[in-house]
C-alpha cells in the first residue's frame, strides 16, 4: 500500500505531501518590473480600452490650468492692467478700531458702480447730517442728482376750473346733487353780493328736520336686537348675546353723538335740546347686561347727551316757559342717568334770574 511505512525504507511521507514544494513554487512572487508598454503584454485588448480619450471639458481644464491668485496686491498694478474699471473718485480705506491711517493721496481705490452713478464726477457729499452745512444756500442743490434716464412726460392736467355751463333745469333738482358744503358756500357767496336777502333767507330759515335722525336712530336700534339671540332657552342679556350685539352698539352711539354734534355746532339750540329728548329714549330702550362693564356704551351715551343739552341750555336764549317744559322733563330722565341733575341745576338759576 502507497504511503505506508516499511522497514527498508523507515517511515516515509505521503504521496500528496510530496507535492507541495512543486506547488509552492508557483505560488512565489516575482518583485514587480516597470511596464513600459502595456499593450505588448495583452495585444487582444483594444486602444480605447487602455488609454480612453479624454472629454472637451477635461481637456479645456487641462489647457486652463488651476486659478492662482497673486501673492501680494497692489493699487498701481491693478490700474495699470484694468483702468477702464476704476473710478476717478478717491474712496477713502478701511480702517482698523486700533489703527487709524489717514488715506495716501495719489492712490485711487476701487469703487461699486452705485457710487460712481451717484457720485459721478461732482464733489462727494457727505450724507451724515452733522456733516452738512445748511448755512449755505447751495446745500440742496448739491444733493440733486441727475439721472441719465430721462424721466416720463409729466401728464397733462385736465381743466376743472372752467366756468361750469348754467343748468336751465328746475332750481329744486340741481339743488339735491349738492353737498351741504356747496350749498353754505353759494349762500355765503349771494348774501355777500346783495346784504339786503340775508334778513329775508333768516326770516325763512326752517327749524332742523329730525325725522332723518330718527329713523336712522331706529334703525341702529332695530339691528342692535336683531343681532340676540331668538331661542327661548338662551339669555339675550348674558356675555355671549353682548358679543354678538357688541358691533351695532358701537355703530349706534356713533351716530348718536355726530347727530348730536352737528345741532349743536349749527348753533340750533332749541332743536338740540328736542334731538336729546329724541335719543334719550332711544338709548333708553336698549338692553341692560348683566354684566355691569358691558353697560358702558350705555352710559357714555348718556353722558353725550347730557353735555349738548347742558351747552344748548348755557348759550341759548331760551324763555321762561321753555325751561319749565325742559325742566319738566328732565325730572322724568334721573333715573336713567344722575348727571343729568346738573342740566336741572342750571335750569333752577336761570328761573331765578325771572323773577
């Protein structure tokens, strides 16, 4: 039997351990050798495979080479290479918080285009205002800057002041298409032409209407309950139902003191004191809250017309039966608001002064 140990020979190796060395010798490396050419050890392979070819961008890179900026700058050099680039203003440098150099004349320094548009060749302006010199009469001329782009046409103002033609239509009709403005201004204009028709236009002047006011007054009024709530099981006097009625509360007293302000600055006093009986009762009949801060519109508009029929009674030269009446009803009204208590007051003396 092969590989078994015989008594001649002593113990021998196996057949398979005998072929090692020959295999180890394939297995040895050989030191690595320069290769000149790599195509004469696998001729099969293809030239492109090899050496591909490079692209157009790598070999423009190739060709530009890698961007090296100088070492060391300077002004002279660079106006020298670029001067169409530079500016023939003097920009002064930056300078350090710990150093401070005055800037070196005969050296022009870079500037942004923005400078040299608003700049350009005039004398630099200083911008700070301790810097400027309002003395001198020139200073706004100075900050005149001229656009090379030429501005639009101004537009051509339409004539408005042209002599408006004479309306052959009935007088009533062209007065309703004018503002009250207009009207005070041709009644002024007439009366100041021919004195004599200002007694006559005094004599017809008519007492303020106050339905207009009223039924605007009932209508602020009519919203402010439209806005609660309609359903049985819910509060309309709560927080929520002021929330929701909060808006046309606001709108009502609003136009409860411009109406009142108008009477009484037209000077009609008589009227302004009947415009606060009219109110009063208007507000009056606008919910009370529950909560007592919500009330506030409410009083403030009372107070509003507390202070017109206290400056209607002081510069009206009303007579004795008209303050009785007032006063009569101004008793009826100190339960809603006790400021009223001083119109009262003021009504008490002027009967005094009667007798």
């Amino acid at each position: 039997m092969e590989g078994a140990a015989t008594p001649e020979t002593g113990r021998r190796t196996r057949a398979a351990l005998a072929e090692i060395p020959t295999r180890l010798d394939r297995l040895r490396v050989t030191p690595l050798q320069p290769v000149t050419n790599i195509r004469e050890l696998s001729p099969a392979l293809p030239p492109s495979y090899l050496s591909p070819a490079p692209s157009p961008d790598e070999l423009c890179i190739q060709q530009r080479g890698r961007k090296r900026l100088p070492s060391t700058w300077s002004p002279d050099i660079e106006l020298k290479r670029n001067s169409s680039f530079h500016s023939t203003v003097r920009t002064p440098t930056k300078n350090t918080p710990g150093r401070i150099s005055p800037p070196k004349l005969g050296v022009t320094l870079r500037s942004t285009p923005r400078k040299r548009l608003m700049l350009g060749e005039s004398e630099r302006i200083p911008f700070t205002p301790d810097k400027i010199d309002f003395s001198d009469l020139s200073t706004p001329q100075k900050f005149k800057i001229t656009s090379p782009i030429k501005g639009s046409p101004p537009v051509k103002r339409l004539r408005l002041d042209k002599q408006v033609e004479e309306f052959k239509g009935p007088l009533d009709v062209a007065l309703k298409g004018l503002s009250p403005t207009q009207l005070v201004n041709m009644i002024k204009k007439i009366t100041h032409k021919h004195p004599e028709i200002e007694q006559e236009i005094r004599g017809e002047m008519p007492a303020p209407d106050l339905t207009p006011l009223e039924e605007k007054l009932s209508y602020l009024k009519s919203n402010i309950f439209k806005s609660l709530p309609t359903s049985r099981l819910t509060s309309k006097t709560d927080s929520p139902a002021f929330s929701r009625a909060s808006t046309h509360l606001a709108a009502f007293k609003k136009c409860l003191i411009e109406q009142g302000k108008t009477l009484v600055e037209s000077q009609h006093w008589e009227s302004a004191i009947k415009y606060v009986f009219l109110a009063w009762s208007y507000v009056r009949a606008t919910p009370v809250w529950d909560n007592q801060p919500h009330n506030m519109q409410r009083k403030q508009c009372f107070k509003a017309l507390t202070t017109f029929c206290m400056t209607s009674l002081k510069k009206g030269a009303l007579s004795k039966d008209k303050l009785i009446d007032i006063q009569d009803k101004l008793q009826g009204m100190v339960a809603d608001s006790e400021e009223i208590q001083s119109c009262i007051k003021l009504i008490q003396g002027r009967l005094q002064d009667f007798l």
